[in-house]
C-alpha cells in the first residue's frame, strides 16, 4: 500500500469550498469548488488544463492546492501529508516543491523591490547556497524562459512588459526546481504575441521532465495546445476529464460539446462563447438538485434534474452525466 502511494506528489480529495456569502445572518452559500479529486505524480510529468467559465471555482482549487484557502471538505495531501497538518520543514518542502504562477505578474512582486534582489532572497530563504552557487542557479532558471539574467539586474517591476515580467515570474518559481507549477490564467494578461512563447515553456518544462504543470484557463485553444488532460469544470463541478485529444476531439458531456460547437476539428481554435457566462440569478436559482447543468441541457430527462449524475469511468475518460449510465 505504501509503495504505491509513495510516488503520489499531490492527491486532491474530493475537495469542496463552500463559501458564505451576504450578511453573516441572511448570508447564502455558495459552492464555489464541488467534490473535486485530482492527482499528480512524482515520476510522471504532465500538464493538466483546468478549464472552465468565469466563476467555475478555478481559481479557488488552486487556492486550496497551494495551501492559501482551506477546503471546507475533502483532502489534499502533499507525499502523503495533509497540506495544512505539515510541520515546519514539512511545508518548507511543500512551498519549494508546489510553486505558483498568477495571471498579474505585476502581483507577483513588490513594486517597490527591484527584481533581483526580490529573487536572491527568494532563492536564498528556500535554498542552502552560497551567494555565488545562487547566482548559478538563477541564471539557470532564467535560461530555461529564455532571458539573461544580467538584463534583469537592477529593475523594478514596471520596467518590463507584461509578457516579460510573467517569464521572470516563471523563472522565479523554477528556482527551487519545483514538481509542480500551479499556472492560474497565466497568458491571459500577455499580449498575444508573447503568449505562445509562454506556453512553450510550459511545455518545454513537462519535455525536459522539469515539472507538472496545473494550467487553468478559460481557453480551450491554448489547452488543446499544451495539455495532456484536461479536466472540464461547470459551476464548481467537474463535468468531463480525459486525454485532453479525446475529450476535445470527441466530447462526452453535452456542456463540453456546447463549449466546443462550430470549432472546426481538428483545431478548436473557438474561445468561450459570451452567450454561455451565467448570470448570478441562474446560479442561485438552481443551486439544489440534480445535474447542475440539466436547465441548459438539451438532452436533460427528468432524472436529470432530480439526482446528481455519478461520476462514469469510460476506459481512461470520466464523465458526469446520466447519459452514460447504463
Ligand atoms: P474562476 O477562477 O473559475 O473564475 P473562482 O474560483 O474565482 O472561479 O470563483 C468561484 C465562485 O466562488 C465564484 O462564484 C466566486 O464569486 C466565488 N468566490 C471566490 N472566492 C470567494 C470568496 N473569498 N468569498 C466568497 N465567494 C467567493
Ligand atoms: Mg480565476
């Protein structure tokens, strides 16, 4: 039992983040992240799209995977360990091994700090050199993004673009050699141009068996592009994961198959459509039970809208959907 646990990195749970909202004695609930459950391994690197609208609870899985939100049900170990049991040189490890990559660059550093300094001390705090190793291994993390190190020297923030900023936000979290990088929308804020170079150095990471990547995003192009599975979320749910081809090549899930409607095969190219965004009133409406997305179904039954769909294992696939139950 243990030898076959002990190649999981990190095994999220079932997890659920059920926040309260409006007035603490009128407040209504909200299920921002709904019974999720996702693994990586330590010896297999991979890139795993989280993709989903605006307001699917992205955002919030990787909270709580990075240990900055707690699920309100559900567990995430890291080798083993609940994320918010570790002690001291436990969670040195976690936060060295699982690093961060926001959509805002400009968040990811103080403004005030040039940037070197910001990553000598970041290097510094995680890792046992010397001023001069550091160096080396800094220059080595900002290789693998494509900059020189010497040209970053001295800057503040808000002397480098968008684009350029977010690669040396990459190269910062590469410094501690991490397993896993947590990318949140991390293009959606660079120009176009820069985009692709962006993600060929996620993908370049995940060749070269650097490290795992979680890229969340809510465009379906760019996770066609880079991923190897692809988890489809819908109001805090998962709806649909697999082999991120298949599923997007062939969808099972009336909703994936809605998201990917006048793409051509095969080369979804589409963003989310506008028309798809929920407004607040849906979501409230129709929080109880049945399949959250039976009231926009065009295949819904009346099962559908009185009993959750159970999660159905096809070969390496898994779907949400009664559909598939037989
Ligand atoms: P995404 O990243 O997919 O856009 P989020 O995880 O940011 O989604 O949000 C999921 C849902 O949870 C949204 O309805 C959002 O308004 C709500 N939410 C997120 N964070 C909080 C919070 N701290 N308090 C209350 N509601 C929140
Ligand atoms: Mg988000």
């Amino acid at each position: 039992m243990r030898a076959v646990s002990s190649n999981i990195l990190l095994d999220v749970s079932n997890v659920t983040k059920i926040f309260k909202i409006g007035g603490i004695y009128f407040g209504e609930k909200l299920t921002a992240v709904d019974n999720i459950s996702l693994k990586f391994m330590d010896d297999k690197k991979i890139i795993l799209s989280i993709v989903g609208e605006s307001g699917s609870g992205k955002s919030t899985l990787a909270k709580m995977i990075l240990g900055i939100e707690k699920p309100t049900s559900g567990s995430i170990l890291y080798r083993g360990k609940d994320i918010f049991k570790l002690n001291k040189k436990e969670r040195k490890d976690f936060r060295k091994d699982v690093q961060p990559i926001f959509q805002n660059p400009y968040e990811s550093f103080n403004p005030l700090r040039k940037v070197d300094e910001y990553l000598y001390s970041t290097a510094l705090s995680y890792l046992e050199v010397d001023r001069s190793s550091l160096e080396k291994v800094i220059e080595e993390s900002f290789s693998i993004v494509g900059l020189d190190f010497e040209r970053v020297k001295g800057k503040y923030p808000h002397e480098f673009s968008g684009g350029e900023l977010q690669r040396v936000a990459i190269a910062r979290a590469l410094i501690t050699k991490p397993h896993l990088l947590i990318a949140d929308e991390p293009v959606s804020m660079v120009d176009a141009t820069l985009r692709m170079s962006i993600l060929n150095i996620f993908s370049e990471l995940k060749e070269k068996l650097y490290s795992s990547i979680m890229y969340i995003t809510h465009d379906l192009s760019t996770a066609y592009y880079i991923s190897d599975y692809i988890m489809v979320m819908y109001r805090g749910s998962m709806v649909e994961y697999g082999n991120t081809r298949e599923v997007l090549e062939e969808p099972l899930h009336p909703y994936t198959k809605i998201l990917l409607e006048s793409i051509p095969k095969p080369n979804p190219k589409l963003r989310w459509r506008e028309e798809i965004k929920l407004s607040g009133l849906e979501v409230k409406e129709f929080e109880a039970l049945g399949c959250k997305f039976s009231n926009r179904c065009a295949n819904a039954t009346e099962k559908c809208f009185k009993e959750r769909p159970p999660e159905i294992v096809l070969n390496e696939r898994k779907v949400c959907c009664w559909l598939y139950s037989h």
